[in-house]
C-alpha cells in the first residue's frame, strides 16, 4: 500500500508539474498572441501612413504638373492665341486698373475683382475676325475638371459685364467624363497640348 501511495504521488506530483508546465506555455502562447496583435497594429499604422504619403504625392506631382502647364501656356501664348488674336499680349495689368475702377465705382465688388484676378493667364489683342479687342481668360489644369470649366465662365462673365468681349478658355491634358459636357454648354472653349479647339472658340466668342 505503501508502495501504490508513493507511486500515486509521484503520478499526481507529475500532473502537477505537467499542468505547471501547460500554465506557462499558455501565458507564453497568449504572450505571443499580444505581440502578434501589437505587431499587425503596427503594420496596420504604417500602411495607413504609407497610404497617406502616397495620397500626398500624388497631390503634389498633380499640382506641380499643372503649374507646369499652366508656364507653358503663358510662355506659349502667342503660339496658342496667334491664330485667332494678332498683336497679342498679357493683359493682366490694364485689366487690373480696369477692376479696381470699377470696385471703387460700385461697379462689382471686391471679391470679384480678386476672381478674375485669380485667372491662370488673362491674354488679349485684336481678333483677325473684325479687329475687335479680346481677352481670354485661360484656366489651365493637367486634369480639367468641372470646376476648371466654370472657374474662367465666371470670370470671363465679370470682364463681360465691364464691356470687354471676353472668352473663356480651359487647357487640360486629361479630362475628366462631365468637363467637356459642360464647357460646351457654357460656351467655354477649350484647348489640350498647347491647342485650342476652332469650334469650340468660335462658340465661345459667339456668346461674348
């Protein structure tokens, strides 16, 4: 009896430990489960920052490549105009003494005046149609979107209102499926790779 208790014992004092032992690699287990969970939280956070680095440089390459466009345009004007203005150039400086007239008269208010001024390029010059003086108000975009369209609409419309024969000009390189919709029910004329369309600028100035 003494002999079957001594060895019972032993047997109990062997589960014991066996149990000791499933305790810790139980804790070791739900310790590595944690530092699993930290880990892919971790993970979790880089991506998400990755995602919005990424989402930032795309950001800044789409405004740089369009504030490139938009020197190309200005540096290109009289190529890009010269087939329907002659004498061509940058009108921003007599349009701005024009503007601040017309503020100070009452004519338009301040916040318009600082929206045409806003304009990506504001070029002008005698029409080889009938000699009449025109300025075009350019927007230009690497993505033209509606927005764009609408931007040198409003514009042009303010200039109109003051007396000038003004058109409306969006240049894109990519455009977006609403954009050429609606320059063409606004009456803005558009241009792409460093060229206005004819039809669409004879359907704008028919409107100024």
């Amino acid at each position: 009896m003494v002999a079957t208790q001594q060895q019972q014992s032993a047997q109990i004092n062997q589960l014991i430990e066996l149990q000791r032992r499933q305790a810790d690699d139980i804790q070791a287990l739900k310790t590595d489960v944690s530092q699993i969970k930290t880990d892919v939280s971790q993970i979790k956070t880089d991506v998400s920052g990755l995602k919005t680095d990424v989402s930032g440089l795309k950001t800044d390459v789409s405004s740089l490549k369009g504030k490139v466009y938009e020197q190309e345009y200005r540096a290109k004007a009289s190529g890009i105009f010269g087939r329907f203005i002659r004498r061509g150039r940058d009108r921003t400086d007599d349009i701005a003494e024009r503007l601040h007239d017309a503020v100070a008269v009452g004519q338009i208010p301040e916040t318009e005046r600082i929206q045409v001024l806003a304009a990506d390029l504001i070029w002008g010059g005698k029409s080889y149609l009938d000699a009449t003086d025109i300025i075009v108000v350019l927007e230009a975009s690497w993505r033209a979107e509606v927005n764009d369209v609408e931007r040198p609409h409003r514009r042009a419309d303010i200039l109109r209102r003051l007396g000038f024969q003004a058109v409306a000009v969006v240049a894109g390189t990519e455009w977006d499926d609403q954009a050429l919709s609606v320059a063409q029910a606004l009456g803005v004329a558009v241009a792409s790779n460093g060229q206005v369309n004819a039809d669409s600028w004879h359907a704008a100035l028919a409107i100024t």
